[in-house]
C-alpha cells in the first residue's frame, strides 16, 4: 500500500511540473494601467478603457485594437465575458498593420468572441469559430464546405459569465481550447506571423488576464508575413467629426459608426485640422452611381487631385459605384505617387499651387462613403 501511494506521489509531483514547466514564459500583454504596448487602429480613444483588472470595450465604433509589435508562434490566453446578449467581438492573429479596403477589421485569422443569444446557424455558432478574414487563408479541421473552422463542442457561457480561451498558434497552425478543452482548430494558415488584434463590434466586453507566451519558430517565407508597420495613424475614429471640420453645409457630411458618409451634391468639403507636408495617405472611398469625381485635397484646398471616372488614367484602375476604391500616395514637394487599388499609376502627379504644412481634404461631385482615413510621415 505504502509502495503504491509513493507511486501515486510521484506521479502527481511529476504531472505538477510538466504543469509548472508548461505554464512557464508567459508575460501580461496589459499593464494593469493603460494601453501600454498597444495602438488604436481605427477607433475611438473612448471605445478601450482600463477599469482595475480588466480591459473594457465599450464596442463603439466597430474597430480594432493591435499590438506594437508582430508575433510568429506563440499560445495566447485571455479571459473573456459579454455584458449584453448577443455581444459581438473576436481575436485577430497574424494581422496586418491597418485594417483592409473599404472594411473596419484587418486581414487575419480570426477567433470569434460571440455571446451565446447571438444564436447559430449552419454558417457560425458562438462557441469559438475560427476562420480567416480579408483575404488571409486558412485549411479547416471541421469545417462545412468554407474557409470556417466550427468548435466539436458547445462550452462556452452565456453573458455575464466569464470564458477561457486559449490560442495555440505554430508553424501556420491554429488550435483554440475553449474552457479548459480544445475545440476548434485550422491549418495552413497564411499569413502566419503578424499583429495580434482585438476586435470592437457593437457589443460591451470585458478582458482580463491577458497574456502571451512566445514559442521559437523558423524563418517564414514573405508571402506569409503579414504586412508591417508603415507609420500610419488613423484620422477618423468612428463617433464624430472630431478632427475635421467642414466648408459648406456640414448636415452633408455624417459620422456612420466606421465609415463617414456625404450625401451632398457636391462642394462641400471634409478638411482635417492636423496640416501636413511629405507625408503619406490613405482612404478607402466608395462613390455613388451618380457621382463622376472625387476631389483630393493633397496640398491644401486648391490643390487636389481629382479622381474622375472619365479620366483614363484613373478610370482603368477605379471600380465601379459601389465598390470601395483604396487610394494610396505619398506627398514630396509638388510631386505625388500614386495607386490605385494596389496598382502604381504610371505618371507622377505634380500639384499646382500646393502649400506647405497644408490640411489633407476630401470632396466629391455628387454622394460617398468614406473610411480608413490613415496619414504617415514621409519626410525620411
């Protein structure tokens, strides 16, 4: 008896270790007092807050928060609870440095934070789906015929309670435990070394114990990094008009959660406080079927760049009303590159009478929806 309950013992010493020696290396990814290690993509400085223990997210706008820095393998694990039914959230991994055209998320895979009352149907359910996002890739284990990866078991609990996640990402592969237990997993993922990102989406959310543990990984190939910081900051936070003003009729332009939407008829024009000079942009702009042109404002009012559907340099790189168009340049002097949609327009633009430290600026002849407004600094 005395031999057996040594055994028995040492095996619970030896299981304990493992434990011990498993649990080992992990860090907090939250400071316990502010937002320390992470950036506002695209929302509001009011939509993440630290109360005590937790990170709170108030879900408004629709957004996201990421790290400073990109991870490659590593186990993530965070504590979870909604605090409405039906609460919408979700973790992103391997995500690129800003969101993706004419979309409020980024690219990545993610890990979907539902509230049990949001339901499920034969395409999501609320019990840790994993599936990527935006144009990243990822191989299902249990999935339905898509890109989805659905958990084998219903653990998760319903709003208030809280939920354990843990996210196990190597090589490419994507395995999420959900109260204690795997239950969803994916494969081939690309890309596989990126930004983490959690993800505002209408609904209040509360975090704690966050943490990460880094695991040694190989080279990967660069069509799997996602991409890296490009210095962008975003302009519009989704709640108002805050860093713009407007001249003309300002009821033309209206804040709409993650996108701003001008419903004039022309003239009216959304123009930032902050002034720039060398510097890069950005903006996601889908036009309305009537409307020919998009005024860019690069240096300054009267010196814009106008987008118009008639123009065939512009015209074979534009798409149709209705899709979003990503407009990207870079401001040196007089002189700006440009692209359209992620192909170079051929010839260099040369603005007439720009001004120097001048407001970027946005008009259209007729109805737009705008978003994704980031600048960087190019004067390097």
């Amino acid at each position: 008896m005395r031999s057996l309950f040594v055994g028995l013992l040492v095996s619970l010493i030896c299981i304990g270790s493992a434990f011990a020696a498993d649990e080992e290396g992990f860090v907090p990814m939250f400071n316990g007092k502010d937002l320390a290690g992470w950036r506002h993509v695209n929302t509001h400085p009011s939509t993440w807050k630290v109360e005590g223990d937790m990170l709170v997210c108030s879900g408004k706008p629709i957004g996201e928060l990421r790290t400073l820095r990109m991870y490659q393998n590593f186990i993530m694990e965070l504590e979870w609870r909604h605090m409405v039914p039906k609460g919408n959230a979700g973790v992103f991994v391997w995500a690129d440095d800003i969101t993706a055209k004419g979309q409020p998320f980024h690219r990545g895979i993610e890990v979907q934070v539902l509230e049990n009352a949001y339901g499920k149907s034969n395409w999501f359910t609320t019990h840790g789906d994993i599936f990527p996002i935006h144009g990243a890739k990822m191989k299902p284990i249990n999935g339905r015929g898509g890109g989805r990866a659905f958990p084998t078991e219903e653990r998760s609990k319903p709003s208030p309670q809280w939920n354990h996640y843990r996210i196990e990402c190597i090589d490419g592969n994507i395995k999420l435990s959900v109260n204690g237990k795997v239950v969803t997993q994916g494969t081939e993922c690309s890309p596989h070394k990126g930004y983490i990102c959690l993800e505002s989406e209408g609904g209040i959310v509360h975090y704690r114990n966050v943490r990460v543990k880094e695991l040694p990984g190989k080279k990967v190939l660069p069509a799997h990094v996602a991409v890296e910081e490009r210095g962008y900051r975003c302009l519009y936070q989704g709640i108002d008009l805050g860093g713009f003003k407007v001249d003309g009729d300002a009821k033309t332009w209206q804040p709409a959660d993650w996108v701003l939407k001008y419903k004039g008829k022309g003239g009216d024009k959304l123009i930032t406080d902050d002034t720039f000079s060398d510097y890069g942009f950005l903006v996601d702009v889908k036009r309305g079927k009537e409307t020919k042109t998009v005024h860019l404002g690069i240096g300054g009012i009267d010196s814009s760049i106008n987008l118009d559907s008639a123009n065939e340099q512009f015209a074979k790189l534009l798409s149709k009303p209705g899709k979003w168009d990503r407009i990207e340049g870079v401001v040196r002097g007089r002189k700006v590159s440009l692209t359209i949609n992620g192909q170079k327009v051929e010839q260099v633009i040369e603005l007439k009478n720009p001004t120097a430290n001048a407001p970027f600026v946005i008009s259209a002849s007729g109805p737009i929806d705008v978003t994704n407004v980031y600048v960087r600094d190019a004067s390097k």
